[in-house]
C-alpha cells in the first residue's frame, strides 16, 4: 500500500509538473503575440490576432480588413488613391490589361466564363446611411453613390478566402522582390513600441529593428532587467540607448547601466544592435552564442516532420527528405489584377509556367507536399487539403486520383524534382523571379540573400 501511495504522489508530482509546464508555455505564447496602441474605431469593428501578420484591423464577425494601395506598373497605374473613389467594381473583366505583362493588351483571360469581378473576391466593407468618421476612420463614397469605409484614406475590404477570425488569406505585409502588382495588404494598429523603433516582417516573424532598420538583439547572459554586457562585450554588441526624458510602456521597460546612462528593455531583456552588421533586418548576431534576434511575434511553427536547410542563400524550409519548399506566386494582368496563386483561381498560368501547359509535366517537375491522412499541424498557418493533380484544384476528400497535400496560407506547397538538399534552383522560376508567375523557396533565413524581402 506504501509503495502505491508512493507511485501515486510521484506519478501526481509529475503530472502537476507538466501540467505547469504547459501553462507555462500557453503563457509564453500568449504573452509573445505582439501588444498594439489603442485607438478610436467606429462601432462593428475590433482588433484580432493573426498569426503571421500580428494584430489586424476586422469587422464585426472578425473578417480581416485589407486595402489596395496605388501602385505604378510599366504602362499605368493599378489600385486605390487616397480619400478617392474605390476602383474595386463589378465589371468581370475578360482581357489582360497590358499595364504590366510582357504582353500586348487585349489577349484573352483564362476562364473568363466563370472568372468573378472584384467585388466578388473582394467585398467592400460598407458603410451605413448614419456613418461617421472616427480618427484615421472615414467614409467615401463609391462610384454608384454608396458609403464605403475607408482607413487612412484608402478604401476597405474583406477577403472572400478568409473563413475565421485570424485568417488573413488574402496578402501580407510582407514585401519580397517583384510583388505582383495586385497584391493587397492587410490592416492593422500600430505595434506598442517606443519610436526609436520598428516591426518588420521577415521569414522567420516580425523582427524588432532600430530606427534606421537595423536589427536588435538580447543575450542569455544579461539577467532579467540588467545588462550584464561590459568590458570585452561592447566592443560587439552597442547597448540600445534610451533618452533621460523615455518613459516605459507596455512590455518595454528601461535599463540603467550606469548613473545617467539608460538603456531600453523589451520583455525584460536589455536590447543591443551588433557593431559587425552591416545591412538592415540582418540575422546574423544570432549567430554568436547566446545572442537572439528580438520579435514582437515569432512565426508560426512549421509541420514538425519538416527540416530546416542550409543553401549558398540562407536557411529554408525543407521536407522530411531535405528538399526545400517551395511556394507558387501568381496575379493576372486584368485592371482588378486578380491573384492566380489559390486552387480556386485559374491554373492555366501555373501550368504554363512549370509543364508548358502539361499537368502530368507539371506533378513531375514541381511535386506536391503529399500529407498523411492524419497529418496535425501546430499552427493554423499550415493545413492540410486535398487536391486534383490533374487540374490544381480543390478535391473531395474521397476523390479517385486525388491527393492530401501540405498548403501554407492555404495554397499547396511543392518541392523540386532532382534536387538535393541545400539545393534552390526552383528559386526564382518563372516571370519576373517568380512573382508574377513562378516559384519561390521558402525562406525561413534569408539574410544573405541580397534580392530576399
């Protein structure tokens, strides 16, 4: 009976120990999402976390809010000026523009019978009769004589591949080398920094950088509130100095090294920037023993039976067999410049551009991610679907031929034939380095990567 008692208060002990340790790390994943300054918004509206992009902007049900900035192409303009009428209508249009493309305008678009009209895929969030504008909060009038809101002067919208709160399917803040013009971008508050600093999105989460863009770090050797980085240790590593007059602020907190000599802490970690970087959003601190890059927000974790690789350009993610990851970017050329990257848009430009229009080609040269059946992914970031290979479209799960894939933001994600891994000649594959029409590698690191977002 003893000994019972005494399997029991251990097996207990051990329980009640990882019980803790699970709270434990729910606290640190909550606590890690990154805070955001306080604003007036109109009634319907709040502020939801996302995993990749931080804190969003959404209405009511929590559909995220994304605008469509003006940007200049080759031959013209696409998108939304500020504090004017939206250009997001319900014209469908069947012929690309030739603002862009290499190609002449007037060439047919793909699908044109079922293609849908902006709208459609992006539903203007409307405005009632009685609307009034709230700060950055205003109201416009569309084109037919209906109220839109708009946020900072650019009109606002939802996107139809958004399902639940978080999602934020629809673009990025992100900016990679040769975006498509028809890219939209989610909105969101400002990060709650102090403004001798900044959050910038890069592969492996949205990266604390200095005023000037270059990246901060902390060191496992400074204790919690105090800098123990001195003698030998400054002639690396420059302590982010605060001002007599900074006053601390949410998660920040202020340091003092010396009397009269203050230094920023965030989350209790004294903040420096490395005297050897020489480029913004740089990683490369990291790689000194003990010493991190800062996010407010790390990025989501990727399928645990995936790998990290070393290539000649930095780190990517890789599959179970080394072979990197690569993601399909896509936009058409029409005025609505519509993305062609989903299963539920046209295929035709990603077979033209992996197979020259051959699907059999295409599954050969640039394979599906395939998934077990009972896959699990540790972030919403990551889900599993079923495909037609033959079409690139969404399957039923039952479907003959079909295929239970990998898909990141909820397109598929593939690997290149005959590659070994630390291989990414896929990078770059198609028009304009894969942006308009290609593939890219999925970069977790990509600092050394001169042309890399």
């Amino acid at each position: 009976m003893r000994v019972y008692q005494t399997l029991l208060a251990a097996g207990l002990s051990v329980l009640a120990l990882v019980l803790a340790n699970g709270a434990a790390q729910a606290q640190k994943q909550a606590v890690e999402q990154e805070d955001y300054l306080r604003e007036p918004m109109p009634a319907g509206f709040q502020v939801v976390a996302s995993e990749i992009e931080g804190p969003v902007f959404a209405d009511a049900s929590g559909k995220t809010l994304y605008k469509w900035p003006l940007r200049g192409l080759r031959n013209g303009d696409v998108g939304d000026r500020k504090n004017a009428p939206s250009n997001c209508t319900d014209e469908v249009y069947k012929e690309n523009s030739g603002l862009m493309s290499p190609y002449p305008p007037g060439l047919g678009l793909p699908d044109v019978a079922t293609r849908r009209s902006c709208v459609a895929l992006w539903p203007p969030v409307m405005a009632g009769a009685n609307a009034k504008s709230v700060g950055k909060w205003t109201v416009i009038a569309r084109r037919d004589g209906a109220k839109q809101w708009a946020y900072d002067g650019y009109p606002l919208y939802t996107s139809d591949l958004d399902q639940k709160p978080g999602d934020v399917l629809g673009g990025t803040y992100r900016k990679v080398r040769g975006d498509y013009p028809g890219v939209r971008e989610p909105i969101g508050p400002h990060a709650n920094i102090p403004p001798a600093f900044t959050v910038m999105e890069v592969g492996s989460g949205r990266l604390l950088v200095n005023s000037s863009g270059y990246s901060v770090y902390s060191w496992d050797g400074d204790a919690a509130g105090k800098s123990n980085c001195n003698a030998d240790c400054l002639k690396s590593w420059s302590p982010v100095l605060a001002a007599e007059t900074s006053q601390p602020q949410g998660e920040w907190t202020i340091v003092q090294r010396s009397p009269g000599v203050l230094q920023w802490a965030f989350r209790k970690k004294p903040l420096y920037t490395y005297i050897a970087d020489t480029r913004p959003k740089s990683l490369t601190g990291s790689d000194e023993a003990g010493w991190h890059n800062v996010y407010t927000q790390q990025a989501p974790a990727a399928p645990r039976e995936f790998t990290q690789q070393d290539t000649h350009a930095g780190i990517v993610l890789a599959d179970a067999h080394g072979k990197t990851i690569y993601t399909y970017a896509c936009g058409d050329d029409a005025l609505d410049q519509q993305a062609c990257d989903h299963p539920a848009s046209p295929q035709e430009y990603r077979l033209s551009i992996c197979g020259g229009n051959d699907a059999a080609r295409c599954l050969k040269t640039f394979p599906l991610v395939p998934a077990a059946k009972n896959a699990v992914s540790p972030s919403r970031a990551w889900t599993t679907i079923d495909i037609d290979p033959l079409t690139g479209r969404f399957a039923k799960p039952e479907q003959a031929g079909s295929m239970h894939v990998w898909a990141y933001r909820g397109r598929p994600v593939y690997t290149l034939a005959d590659e070994k891994p630390g291989d990414v000649d896929g990078d770059a594959w198609g028009e304009f380095y894969g942006a308009r029409n290609g593939y890219r590698a999925f970069w977790i690191r990509d600092d050394f990567y001169a042309n890399a977002g």
